[in-house]
C-alpha cells in the first residue's frame, strides 16, 4: 500500500464466501422515563439488567445470545451462562435496557475463563469495555455516563475465538431508575460463594482504560518520512485539522520484533536540513496543541514479524524506547505481510502497560484482512479491543469487495466505505473504533481515490442514516471513529482537501 515508491498494486479479485459475523445486538428498545438531570438524580439507583443471574434457568431471555451460549446449572455456583466458542463465533451475549440521560452507570459482572469481555455500547459518550484472562472466579467493573439523549445502552459480553468455555454470573448494571432500590443498591457485585479471596482476581493492568484524543470524530494522517514526489513536510507543516499524526515507518532490525526508527537524510535535504531535535520539538509543540503523534511500523514493505512470545517482547521493548526517545503517543499497526494476533495482542498489552494512559492505538488493515472476525487482523483488533483508539481500513488498492449485506461494491464509491464499515461495526468494534481510511489524491494510491464530499456523505450515512448511497445500514452508529487518509504529503500536494473538506466536516459532526 504504502511505499516509498508509489507503486500500484494489482486489483484483488472478488471475494466470494465471507459474511461478517454479527453481534447479534438487541433490537427492543424500552422507552425512558424522563430526560431531565434533575429526574434522573431523584431516581433510585437500581439494577437495570433483567435476569443477570441466570437464575432462570434454560430461559435466559431477554438476554439475546449467538448459537454457542446456554445456560448451566453448577452444583456450587447455580445457574451461570456458558459460552462456548467455536468457529468465527466467540459467544456473545447482550441485552438492551433503559437508563437516565446525564447519568452514571455502574457495570459488573463476575465471569471464569480465558478472554472473557464486558462491556455497553450506545452510551452517547465513551463506551466502557473491559476483559480478562484469569481461569479463577474474578470480577469485571467499568463504569460510564449516558449522554443528553440516552434512554437505552446494550450491555454485552462475550468469549474469544479458539478458547475454552467461559461462565458468567452476577451481571448488574446500576444506576438512576425506575424500580425498588433493593434490587441491588450498591455498584458492586461479589464473586460466587466457592470462590476464594485467593481465587478472584482483577483484570490484568494492560485492561485499563486508555486516554483517547479529546475529539469525538478523528482525521488522521500519515507523514511520510521519505520522499517520493509528494510534497515534503515537517512535522508542524501538518495542518492542524489532523489530531492524529502517524509518522511512516518504523525500521525492522536484525532482531525478530524489534523496530526502529531514524529520520531520513533525502527528506532532511529536501527540507533544508530537518534533524533529530527539530523532529522531537515539533512532536512536542503537535502534542501541546491537543494532537497525537505516533510511530507506524509496517507499509507495503514492512517486514516486521510478531509471530512469537520473544518476539513480542523485543517489539514492545524497542517500541517503548522509541516512544520514550522521541516523544510518540503510541504505535500505528500497517503490517501488510503478515499478522500473528495473539503474539502482538501480547506486544501490544505490553507496550500499553509500559506507556500508560495516554497511550493510543491505531491500526490500518487492508479490505481482505476485515472481511471476516476470523481473519488474523480483524482477531488482533478485537483481542486489543481494551486499548485500541481506532482502526482506519485502507479503502483502496482492494478492487471490488463484499459488504455486510453480501453486496459486490466497488472501491471509490459511498456504498464500498458504509458497506464495508458496517461489517466492522457488526462484527465487535465499537462504533468510535471504525474510521474511513481513504487516498489523498488519485496520486496517493493505485486505485480508489474518493472524492471529500464522498467520504462526508459516508459518515453521514454511518453516524445518521442521511445522505446514504443506494445502500443504507440497518442502524445508525453517532459514535462513528473517524477518517484517515494516506498521506498528509499526498493531501499538501492536492491543496490540503482532505485537511480542509473531510476535517472541517469531522469536526462539526455531534
């Protein structure tokens, strides 16, 4: 996709056979009681999940579960859920209910097994979600706050591909609502009577939340650190429409993993002499202003390899020293030759938990590689869906692709970008983890320039339902991540209108 050279590459043939696997999300929706702060403040805190217990037994309605989920009765824990996972579906479950606008809710569950996750969506704000790997009875809790106009969230969990079964118990979600208090008047829940202090445990420290860019609705660009005919730039060149900055690429070393990174000398000269400390104090002044900047490893050429535990450590040990050398918010994962989601879902937790907070996550697959929650790429992005910030899909250099109604879409065109975003949207993501990855100019890639008014129309249609194409999503997603284009040099050679059209309209969006 993106080399130093901008090569075309040939157009992939249509694929046939892959469907997105859907969440499955609930469709009823209650209606609310009220929108006022002050209402929901005079509310009682109650649980608002209905059979969180499972103490029902084989009816575990209104609970809405995949094919892989039953209730089971255990001689000392009662009735729990069980997931099984298998195939491309990891067992999820998930349940619509009311909740108070401008109101904090609290979500716990009690889950055993390996990569159980927890989690709501539809909050009107950031929605919370958590994991853990412990095999022992443990407890998962997050808590959020509804938006203006919320009256109903999805609370869901679910298992992971290839895994052994998991339980859950004891899923309460509290806060302002209509109901007796002694539903449960407290935000906690506590593990089941076998379990042990010694046995339970919290979810590891890489599951903690990570600090997003302060937006709602990101542009990200990639500058590139070579020069190929576009127009070369300096860090702070980079408009500041773009809230996230990626520089391009990390190096691979001789060490499996390990990446590294040196300013190129050609882009130097052609900037008049551009160093190593005017690089690091313009990533300085871009995060002073509120943006992000991050290291990218991969491109077309990328040859950097993930595919075991060793190598794991080397990526997010270099990754760290190069965060720490130069000032980066985080990492941008481009790997075009190969991704091995469980050693750099490892990498990554580990590169989180060294970073922090403040840590941000990007990744830009290909069209082939989100096509189906079974692909490697669209695994790792839901095994790191914890910290990860957005995933930017490059739709481009793909030919004509499948969306998730099983349409043939043709790159270039609104329906390709709603079509196939939904797949991911469907498919686990949250709505603010999905972003349009789109060429700058018809210079920046060898197939699949789409016009600005385009892309705006397309997150239109994704975040409202309005100005859709032919093809219209079955749901709207307010939430929706972003744009990114490649690249900021291609965007500066066309006169900035990716910058300028798609940023503007971005950032304007509720």
């Amino acid at each position: 996709m993106r080399a130093p050279q901008n090569s075309p590459r040939p157009a992939r043939a249509l694929l046939a056979g892959l469907t997105a696997a859907s969440l499955g999300l609930v469709g009823l929706v209650m209606a609310g009681s009220g929108s006022a702060t002050a209402e929901a403040a005079a509310l009682p805190n109650v649980n608002v999940v209905a059979n969180g217990d499972f103490a029902s037994g084989n009816h575990i309605s209104p609970w809405v579960c995949g094919p892989t989920v039953a209730a089971v009765n255990n001689s000392a824990t009662g009735w729990d859920l069980q997931g099984s996972p298998a195939g491309s579906d990891y067992a999820n479950c998930s349940q619509t209910v009311t909740v108070q606008p401008n109101s904090t809710y609290t979500l716990t569950s009690v889950v055993q097994g390996s990569y159980v996750f927890a989690g709501v969506t539809g909050t009107g704000g950031t929605d919370p979600s958590t994991w853990s790997s412990n095999t022992g009875w443990n407890t998962l809790t997050s808590t959020f706050t509804t938006g203006a106009a919320t009256t109903s969230v999805s609370v869901w969990f679910h298992g992971w591909y290839g895994q052994a079964p998991f339980l859950v118990d004891k899923v309460s979600l509290v806060g302002p609502g209509v109901g007796s208090p002694s539903q449960t008047a407290s935000s906690s829940a506590s593990p089941s009577p076998s379990v042990s202090p010694s046995t339970s445990a919290s979810p590891s420290p890489s599951s903690s939340p990570t600090t997003p860019p302060s937006k709602k609705h990101l542009l990200t660009g990639y500058w590139q650190n070579f020069y190929n005919g576009a127009t070369p730039q300096r860090i702070s060149d980079v408009p500041a429409a773009y809230d996230v900055i990626a520089v391009a690429f990390a190096d691979a070393t001789s060490t499996q993993g390990a990446i590294s990174f040196t300013l190129d000398p050609t882009l130097s000269s052609k900037l008049n002499g551009y160093t190593d400390a005017q690089f690091k104090a313009d990533i300085a002044a871009k995060k002073a202003a509120g943006k992000k900047v991050i290291i990218s490893v991969g491109g077309q050429n990328g040859t950097v390899s993930v595919a075991s535990s060793a190598a794991a450590t080397n990526f997010a040990d270099s990754a760290y020293s190069l965060i720490q050398s130069y000032g980066f918010n985080g990492i941008d994962i481009d790997l075009e030759n190969g991704v091995n989601s469980t050693y750099m879902a490892q990498a990554l937790h580990s590169l989180q938990s060294k970073v922090g907070s403040g840590f941000v996550l990007t990744m830009a697959p290909q069209t082939i590689d989100m096509q189906s929650t079974g692909g490697e790429y669209f695994k790792l992005a839901l095994a790191t869906k914890d910290i990860l910030t957005i995933v930017n899909m490059q739709y481009y250099n793909s030919g004509t692709m499948l969306g998730c109604d099983g349409g043939v879409y043709a790159q270039g065109t609104e329906n390709f970008l709603t079509g196939l975003a939904c797949i991911q949207l469907q498919g686990g993501l949250r709505a603010d983890q999905v972003g349009l990855g789109v060429p700058a100019s018809t210079s920046a890639a060898g197939g699949g320039y789409t016009s600005p008014s385009v892309v705006n129309a397309a997150l239109d249609c994704l975040a409202s339902g309005t100005n859709c194409g032919s093809f219209k999503p079955s749901q709207t997603w307010p939430a929706i991540g972003g744009a990114m284009t490649w690249s900021t040099n291609w965007d500066a050679t066309a006169g900035n209108p990716v910058a300028n059209t798609i940023g503007s309209h971005l950032h304007a969006m509720p």
